[in-house]
C-alpha cells in the first residue's frame, strides 16, 4: 500500500511537473508568438494538458480512496480498544440497583382507631395463618397498565439485592446488605411470629375498591406536595383497612412510583415512619436505594410479635 502511494505521489509529482512545463512554454507562447510553434502544435498541448490534468484527477482520486481505506484500518483498530475501555468505565461505575429517586419524597400517614383517636403505636393485621390479604387498585384516571404493574411489582416482587454497605455508609464497610424490590419477598424471610405475617397478597383491579388494603392511584397533585399518604382504621392494635393514596400517579417515574408503593405499603402492614434517612421507611424518601430492608423486616417481625420493646421503629442502620 505504502509503495503503491509512493508510486502514485512521484507520478503524480511528474505530471504535475510536465504540466507545469507545458504552461511555462504556453505562457511563452501568449506573451511572443514566434512563429517556432504551430497552432497544430497548440492544439495538440492543449490536448496533453487536458490529458495529464485528467491523469492528475485519477491520480488524486486513487490517492484518496487509499486515504480513506487507511483511515477505516484505523478505525477498526480503535474502535474495539474505545469499545473496550467504555464498557471496562461502565462495569466498574454501573450500580445496578441505583435509581432516579433522590427527589426527597414527601409522605405522610394517619392512624385512626374506632374511637378517633390516632395515637396508636402498634398496629398488625390479625389474619388467619395462611389467609391472603385483599389488595385493590384503583385506577380513577385510566394510568397505563405499565404503573399498574409497578404496583403490584411493589407488593409481589420477591427480587432479591445485595448492595455494597460502603454505598451505603454501612459497617462493615466491606460487607454487603440484603433488600427486597417487593414485600413479599421480604415478609417471606421472617420465620415466627405471635401473630401471622401476610406473604399472601390477592390483588384485584378493581373500581369498588373491595380490598383490605386500597391504592388508590391519582393523577391529582396534593396541594401540600406528598406524593403518598396512607390511612389506617384500626381497633385496638388491629389493623381493619388500609387506604394508600399515590399522587401525581403519571408524573413521576416507574422508580418513584415504584419507591412510594413500597413506603406506603410499609405503613398499611403496620410500620411508622423511622428517624433513619437512609431507610424506605423515612417520611421523605431520600434514600438511592429505596427497597426493603433487613431493618424493615425485623420492625414487622417486632409488630407481628407484638414485642413492644420495640416500637417498629428502623432507626438503627
Ligand atoms: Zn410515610
């Protein structure tokens, strides 16, 4: 290739030297005609010109193409080596869990028993072993069936992630910490409790809204910025029925949405808010990673156990 190129330069530094020749000799023509030239002879350097200017253009033709061809070698080299390192920069820096949702969340929840008042501390559902909780979705502002099945991920999902506690700003900085992407899978972990913990979840797409625990999705904007709020009916310490209200329902993101499902369900099974903000359980959701916690499972564990040493609260981290 590169004798080849070689080649075609001197060619075409030839050429261009006889052309340059010939338009000397034609400027001596036009500026003193003496006669020694023909205009046969004219006409036929015209035609060497055109000749050799055409050679030229092949030439320059040719030695772009070859131009062309190196610069494709070239790329076909780097390009894998580019490729490589992309890929080696996004292995090491894709988390896979992390999410759009450090928006600071705003939620909020209300407890209210029989009697109106609304101090209650402990709070379960007092379900027979084994008997499904009733879930109803209600769909006032026809949201895409794609949020519906955010939803009910939320709930049913038992995906399991381990995310490194330096991430975290966890100890052992160099252990991992366990969460569930849905309830279910996360109360499927708790093994005894004095009162059964629900792992079964009946969900019905439903306008009536039959269900123990109702969500409600809302394309509504609340006018003091929560973008969840549940409300408990509870007697004595019994949870009767859950309404979750999610708001702004088509706004925010599948993971945001995703994120107050699974906040506010965590209130419907009986958990209050925790001081922790790197917790679900946070009245503002703050947290990168807003999944179930060993923490949250060990609070409902307490609830269903009805250990009041413990408040349910998840303040530890
Ligand atoms: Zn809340």
């Amino acid at each position: 290739m590169k004798l080849q190129l070689l080649a075609l330069t001197k060619e075409l530094n030839k050429t261009t030297e006889q052309l340059q020749l010939l338009e000397l000799h034609e400027t001596g023509i036009n500026q003193s005609f003496d006669g020694d030239i023909t205009p046969d002879e004219i006409s036929e350097l015209i035609r060497k010109q055109n000749r050799i200017s055409h050679e030229i253009i092949t030439i320059k033709r040719r030695i772009q193409k070859l131009n062309a061809k190196t610069i494709l070698k070239a790329e076909l080299i780097v390009l894998p080596i580019l490729a490589i390192l992309v890929f080696y920069v996004i292995s090491n820096h894709y988390q896979p869990y992390t999410t759009d949702i450090p928006n600071n969340i705003k939620t909020r929840y209300l407890i209210e028993n029989l009697q109106g008042t609304t101090d209650v501390v402990h709070k379960y559902w007092n379900l027979a072993k084994g008997t499904p909780l009733t879930v109803s979705i209600i769909n006032p502002d026809h949201l895409s069936q794609d949020k519906i099945d955010v939803v009910k991920d939320a709930i049913l999902s038992t995906n399991v992630m381990h995310i490194d506690n330096s991430l975290l700003n966890k100890s052992p900085s160099d252990g991992k910490s366990e969460y569930f992407e849905g309830w279910k899978g996360a109360l499927s972990t708790i093994n005894y409790t004095k009162f059964y913990v629900p792992t079964d979840f009946s969900i019905v797409e439903s306008d009536t809204g039959p269900g123990q625990i109702v969500i409600i999705l809302s394309n509504l904007e609340d006018p003091d910025g929560y973008s969840g709020y549940t409300r408990s009916i509870v007697d004595d310490s019994q949870i009767l029925k859950s309404f979750i209200t999610i708001y702004d329902a088509d706004e925010i993101t599948n993971n945001q949405l995703a994120a107050v499902v699974r906040h506010e369900f965590g209130h419907a099974l009986g958990l209050p808010h925790t001081a922790n903000p790197e917790d679900l359980m946070h009245a503002t959701i703050q947290t990168d990673y807003p999944y179930i916690s060993e923490c949250d499972t060990t609070a409902i564990q307490s609830l269903y156990n009805n250990d009041t040493s413990n408040n349910g609260f998840c303040d530890t981290q």
